[in-house]
C-alpha cells in the first residue's frame, strides 16, 4: 500500500463537500480527516497529528475565520488552506494576514484544490525540516548562524530560479529586478546592511509565488478580480515563508510591500508613502520597470522610453520620489550591466537548461554539445569561462580542454570541469590538461554560482 504523504482534515458544514473534498483527495494518497464545525475539528486536532486544514470561511456557529486564529494559536505548524465563495475575496487576503497559506474558491476546481494542498505539505515538510535545523545549531557560534541563513536564503533563491526556468515569461525577472534595486541602493548611497538585505530582499521578492497557480499567472486574458486577489497575495505569502526561519524583518517587508503604493492606493494596503520600508519602495520601482520591459502572456514588451515615462508619470502616485528619480537618473548600463558569456559543454541537454536557468540572469549562456563544438566556440566566441562536461561524443571533454588550453588565442580562458565522477585521479588528470576547477555533479545552483562568481567577480 502506497505511503501516506500526509493528513488533512477537512472542515466544512456541508456533508456533500465533505465527501467531495476526502474522495479526491484521498484518492491522491492523502489520510483525510472530516470535521461540520469548529468543536469537532479542534476535538480531532487534539486527538491527532494533522498536517494542514482545508477550512471553510461560511460556518454556522464559529466561523473559519474565528477558527483560523485558534488552529494559529494552537497548532502554528499546521498549515491552513481557507475555501471561499469568489464574493468572500477580501475576507480571504485577511485570512491569509492571519496565517492561512492560500485559499481556494468555491465552487472548487478540484486541480487547483490538489495543487494548494499539494504545495502546503510541502511547504510544511520543509518548514519543519528548517526548524528542526535550526534548533540544532542553537549555541552555534554567531558566524555560523550567518553561514546557515545564507544557505537557507541560498535555497529559496535557487526555488526561485526553479520557478522562473518553467515559465518563459519570467525567467531572470529576480535578478534583474535585483540588479536595478541594486545600482538604485548604491546611487541612494546605501549601508552595506541594507545593501546586502536590499540583494536578497529583491532577489526573493516574488518567493511566494509558490503559492499561486502558473495557469493565472500566465492567463492571457483580463484576470478576474479573484484571479487578481490570487496573484498579489504573493507578497502576504513570500514574507510569511522567509520571516520565521531568516528573522531580519527588512527582508520580509521588501518582499511584502513590494506591490505597495506610494500614495497608499495599491491592492489592500494598509500603510502609505515614507512608512512603506524604503528598501520596499526600491524594489517597486524595478520590479515595475522589469515586467513592463518584459514580454508577458497577456502583452507584448514595452519600449524602454515608454517604460521610464510610464515610471516618470508614477511618481507621488505608485513610486517613491526618491527611489523613482533616482532611477530614472540611471544610464542604461546601470540598469542591465554588460554580462559576461558563459560556455557551457555537456553533450545532455537537461544539463545545459539547468546550467542555463541558473546563470542565465548574471551571465549570458552559449552552449556546445560536445568536444568540438566547445573548442570552435571558445575560439571564435572567445568566452570569458568554460563549463566543461568530461564524457561527450566526438571529442570528449578532457581532449576539448587540452586544445583550449594549447591554443594561445584561448589558453587564458578559465576551464571549470564537471562530472559526475568524483575520483582523484581525473581530478589530477584535468589539472594536468590545463583545467582550473573540477565540480562535482550533481552540484546546487549555489555552489555553481559561487564557482562561476569566483573566476569572473559577478557582483551576483
């Protein structure tokens, strides 16, 4: 019998959802748990283990809302799905700022019912992982609690880069979202806190798109306004994912208000103008400037010129004065710096895309699919590094190396081999042919970038 992945405990006063909800879901391997009111789950609750909640809003007697608080209060590691009438949007974002992780509106799509509860567990599953984590390292010195958050933030980047590799519309949109908060940061003058917190702020600023449907996002049509709901809760959610396990509260608010507007008009805002963090008001001005400069499903890319006057226009109304001018102050090459070109050669396509998704914002990516074709690129194209897989047809890596290294037109070129064979002696033997590094498949996104930043310096 298939392992469980989890248990859910649906709550909902009517038995036809109940039976509806448990079928289907049970179905997906999930133990399902049904409860027609707040006593008779909070009985279950205490009686048993439960991972996540499907909680109807509308119920005689304590609402969900009501009941939201006390799973919150009582279990905070149970993760809560609110369903909703499309009419109750706004009591579902304010569920979500009470602790709920998504909503799913009635009358139920049974796949997107699936997939919020699919994307619960797990985000529960990982949450549990990080705590546990991270209580085992209480009494760390202070350096090596920096190192883990690094590494957590590290992880959520890569997430995030996973994310934008499955949709060409956005892929890159972080880094270049970050890049530009970036050079606004060091126009503005910036501390190397808030730089630092302003990088990863605006590199995860859109983490919490986990949480919402990629056939919404990429709907070509005029979204509904539960569609719209849908989609902006994406702050709400990102910061409520980061702010338990990272603890640095500029971080969270970038990603939070991020959507903010500066007059206080933006979609279910609560504060306006200098109390929105500042490194919030950065962010929102090249976040706007990368999707309008961006191709999406529902609208081809704009002209750049038109973008800054669409961003001049906003200014006192959706944009900070300060972030907004200071960007609008910006060349060109501050806003997207010349990127360096990356060789990649690896005879398996799945790695060039994954070695692609990863770099691709940073660096530009050319690839070769075998020996001969690295060797012909790296002359002709004369790349600033090589990515180099040691087994390919043809001519193999280690060959394609060895007349790089040999030609003085591309003998400077750094040499970084990967392979899934970690034995010293083809590390020695690459050494000896002239390779610079030797990494280890299968690496993480952050150990290639920490590779590739090495030899070419990204501020990335």
């Amino acid at each position: 019998m298939p392992e469980r992945k989890g248990t859910i405990l649906i709550v909902d006063d009517e038995v036809s959802i109940q039976m509806l909800l448990s079928k289907m879901l049970s179905g997906k391997e999930y133990h399902c748990q049904v409860a027609g009111n707040a006593g008779q789950a909070l009985s279950i609750l205490a009686a048993e283990p439960v991972d996540l909640v499907l909680l109807d809003i509308k119920m005689p007697g304590k609402s969900g809302i009501e009941l939201l608080s006390e799973i919150k209060e009582q279990y905070p590691n149970v993760v809560v799905v609110m369903a909703t009438s499309v009419t109750d949007i706004n009591t579902a974002i304010d569920a979500i700022r009470r602790g709920a992780y998504d909503y799913v509106a009635k009358p139920f799509n049974l796949d997107i019912v699936a997939s919020s509860v699919g994307r619960g567990i797990e985000k529960r599953r990982l949450e549990l992982k990080l705590r546990d984590y991270q209580q085992n390292l209480e009494g760390k010195v202070a350096e090596q609690a920096k190192e883990i958050r690094s590494r957590f933030l590290g992880a959520m980047q890569s997430m995030v880069f996973a994310l934008e590799a499955n949709d060409s519309y956005t892929a890159g949109h972080s880094r270049r979202v970050s890049e530009a908060a970036m050079a606004i940061g060091k126009r503005l003058a910036l501390s190397d806190d808030e730089m630092e917190d302003l990088r990863w702020g605006s590199l995860l600023h859109d983490i919490g798109k986990i949480a919402v449907s990629q056939s919404i996002v990429n709907k070509p049509g005029k979204l509904t306004d539960y569609e719209y709901g849908h989609i902006m809760a994406h702050a709400v959610v990102g910061a409520s994912i980061i702010q338990p396990v990272v603890r640095n509260k500029r971080i969270a608010d970038i990603i939070e208000h991020h959507h903010a507007y500066y007059d206080g008009n933006g979609f279910h805002q609560k504060i306006k103008g200098e109390d929105i963090p500042l490194l919030a008001r950065i962010v929102a001005v090249s976040d706007a400037y990368d999707a309008m400069t961006s191709t999406r499903s529902y609208r081809a890319a704009l002209p750049r010129e038109r973008a800054l006057a669409e961003i001049r226009k906003g200014i006192g109304r959706q944009f900070d004065p300060l972030a907004g001018n200071a960007f609008l102050g910006m060349s060109v090459a501050e806003i997207v710096p010349e990127k360096k070109e990356i060789l990649v050669a690896d005879d398996e396509p799945s790695m060039r895309l994954l070695v692609k998704s990863i770099l691709s914002g940073s660096y530009t990516v050319i690839e070769a699919a075998d020996g001969q074709e690295a060797v012909e690129a790296a002359m002709y194209q004369q790349p600033a590094l090589i990515l180099m897989d040691i087994l390919m047809p043809r001519k193999d890596g280690l060959q394609a190396c060895y007349e790089i290294k040999a030609n003085l037109a591309t003998k400077e070129i750094p040499v970084v081999m990967l392979t899934a064979v970690d034995q010293e002696l083809n590390k020695k033997l690459c050494a000896e042919l002239g390779a610079d590094q030797y990494l280890t498949k299968p690496f993480s996104p952050q150990e290639l970038l920490d590779t590739v930043n090495q030899f070419l310096k990204s501020p990335q």
